[in-house]
C-alpha cells in the first residue's frame, strides 16, 4: 500500500476525473471517460437555507463496509464505481434543515435522470425526501443542480487508479483543492469510517460557486492516514 503525496507528484489541475464513472474490471488504469456534462441553462436558485454540501462517496468503501447489505446497483462487481454522489444537501450556517416535506415527489424519469450520478433508485429517493424536500425546488430542478454541482467538481487523478493507497484527510483535501481553482481547505471536508475513506464534502453556495463552511468543515476525519481501496 503507498502512502503519502507530495506537490511534486501533483496532477495537473486540467486533468478531469468525472464523478460516479463506472470502468469495467479489464480497463487499463488510466482510462477515464468524458467529463459529465453540466445542466444547461442558468442555475435554478433554492430557498430556506444558505448553501450546498456536494457529499461525494467513495463507492468501494460503501460496498466493502455494508457487505451483503450493499445495494447491487451500486455494488455490482462487474460495473465498479468509484465517486457517486451521495446528495447534494442544504445547509444553513449552522445546522441544516431536513425531512422538510415539500415539492412533491420525483417521477421515475427525474430519478433515471441521476442514475450515472448515483446508480441507486432507492438512495435517489431518500436523499430527496430528507434533503431534497428542504431545497425550495421541484424534483426535476433539484436534480438538473445536483448535476450541475458533480460537474462543477474535478476529482484528482490518483482516485482513478486500481491500487489501494492512503493519505491523511488533509492530503486528500489538498489534491482537490489543487485540482479545483477556487476551492480552499475551507471549504471540503473528509469522512472515514474503520480506517476507510468514505466521502468527500464539498460546500457550494446556491449559485455552485465554491465557498468556506467552518461548521462542516469542523466534522472532518481525525484519522492520521486512511485507506482509498481501488474500485474492484
């Protein structure tokens, strides 16, 4: 297992990895497919909280932790993911509003419209009624953003990799930082569980601008060195 990373080995900040991007088993370990594209149009603006958390998890520690209680969609070993979104959830400068009720319920065309962003239907459902329901917006806007903001985010080149490796919390924000002009070690913030990096947070104000957030960024992981296992 290597461990550390140093600037020197930093990849270049124009080197995209795009997020939830399912590589077959046989694939050599640099591909990469093309960037997810962007909603188009002007951003839908939600209301009732004062900014985002992109939550990005790592797909291999999910299936790894949750077992046999793994959802197939996700954990289906011959379509292996890397970053999905988890949810894109309003938030207040303090705490954040959840469950909230409103805006109805997504079609099952809204929540195929995600489905290369977070391939499970029953995670998409959830998120929108604890997070989504708090947004101010309908299931189809609230959707076109949560895309909006996976393709506003570069993930680092060394998390396409199939090698395990590991790095501090601070290392791997660091990488996204240098990956991502505008984003600062304000405003991204680690979550690891049994040594195992989990997700990745990301803040974005309502237009998906980068942005500080001392609160999430408190709840950071402690840990000296956590482990990034390969998508398998």
């Amino acid at each position: 297992m290597l461990s550390g990373c140093s600037d020197s080995a930093a990849p270049p900040a124009n080197a995209p990895t795009p997020i939830a991007a399912a590589v077959p088993k046989s694939a050599p370990k640099d591909t990469q497919t093309a960037p997810i594209p962007r909603a188009p149009g002007a951003i839908p603006q939600g209301s009732g909280f004062d900014f985002y958390v992109l939550a990005l998890s790592w797909s291999p520690a999910y299936c790894d932790l949750k077992g046999s209680q793994a959802d197939p969609a996700q954990c289906n070993a011959s379509k292996p993911f890397r970053f999905i979104v988890h949810g894109l959830w309003p938030q207040n400068e303090r705490g954040y509003p959840e469950s909230c009720g409103a805006g109805g319920y997504p079609s099952r065309d809204d929540i195929r419209s995600i489905s290369d962003l977070t391939p499970s239907a029953g995670l998409v459902r959830h998120e929108w009624e604890k997070h989504g329901t708090c947004s101010g917006l309908t299931p189809s806007d609230y959707f076109s953003v949560i895309r909006a903001a996976a393709g506003k985010v570069i993930v680092p080149t060394q998390f396409s990799g199939n090698s395990s490796f590991a790095l501090s919390p601070q290392e791997i924000e660091s990488a996204f930082v240098r990956s991502n002009p505008g984003l600062s070690a304000g405003g991204i913030t680690t979550s690891c569980d049994k040594g195992l990096l989990t997700e990745v947070r990301v803040c974005l104000s309502k237009s998906l601008e980068f942005r500080t957030c001392p609160e999430v960024d408190r709840n950071s992981c402690r840990s000296n060195s956590i482990a990034i296992e390969p998508a398998q």
